[in-house]
C-alpha cells in the first residue's frame, strides 16, 4: 500500500517538476526563434535543472542550440541522449551526423548517415551529407 503512495507521490513531483520546467523551454524557442542562441541554451539549461524528465524532444533542441553555437560537444552530447531515448529517429541522426562532421569523426558520421539510408534510401540530406563526409575522409587520410 505504502510503495503504491510512493510511487504517486514520485509521480506527482515530477509532473510538477516537469510543469515548473515549462515555461524555459517555451522561452528557449522563442529565443531561438530570435536568434538568441546563448540565451535560449540558458533557459534549456534551466529547464533541465529543474526536472530531469523533461520531454526527449527538448535535448533534440538543446543539440540544434550547439550546433548555432559551434559547441559541437556538447551537442553531441544532447543529440546522443535524444538518440537514445528516440532511436528511430532518422533526423537525431542526421542531426549527430553533423556533429560528427564538424569534429571530423568520418567514421562515426558516416555510420549514422548509413543507418539513416538502411531505413531511408532516398533520404536526399543524409545522401548529399555522405557524400560531403566521403570527400573529407578521403582528402584527410
């Protein structure tokens, strides 16, 4: 009876946590929308401090951030995290595929681009992007 309680209880916390988390992410994306791209990872951050439940979507956000930032890094970080909470999501991987790029792991990129084309043929951005990564891998070794 007592862990039934519990576990509304750990429940209701994280909604409330999640709920109080809410308005930084709807600030970060109009700050992004902005163009303020250190200030909208300011209030992901924040949003992420106060609940660790917040949805997969906003690390997916927070790595599109990095990326307008150059903090490849630590946007790999985040798409990875999204990746592994949505796996078959062919964008998060275009996505870490860019990542990659940036910090000229070849291999890596061209691993996520290749199981984009397993599920995805004619995915025209991860077949152009392949392409790119190829070229470089080949120029850089």
């Amino acid at each position: 009876h007592s862990n039934s309680l519990q576990l509304l209880l750990a429940e209701s916390a994280r909604d409330q946590a999640n709920f109080r988390a809410s308005p930084f992410l709807e600030t970060a994306i109009e700050l992004f929308l902005e163009q303020k791209y250190e200030a909208a990872l300011e209030q992901i951050d924040k949003a992420m401090a106060i609940s660790a439940d917040v949805p997969s979507l906003a690390h997916y956000f927070r790595a599109k951030i990095c990326l307008r930032l150059r903090k490849y890094e630590e946007g790999e970080k985040s798409i990875s995290h999204y990746i592994s909470a949505v796996p078959s999501s062919l964008y998060g991987l275009l996505l870490r595929a860019s990542f990659y790029y940036q910090m000229e792991k070849w291999e890596r990129a061209t691993e996520d681009l290749k199981q984009i084309l397993e599920q995805r043929p004619n995915f025209t951005e991860a077949l152009e992007a392949l392409k790119k990564v190829e070229i470089l891998r080949d120029k850089n070794s």
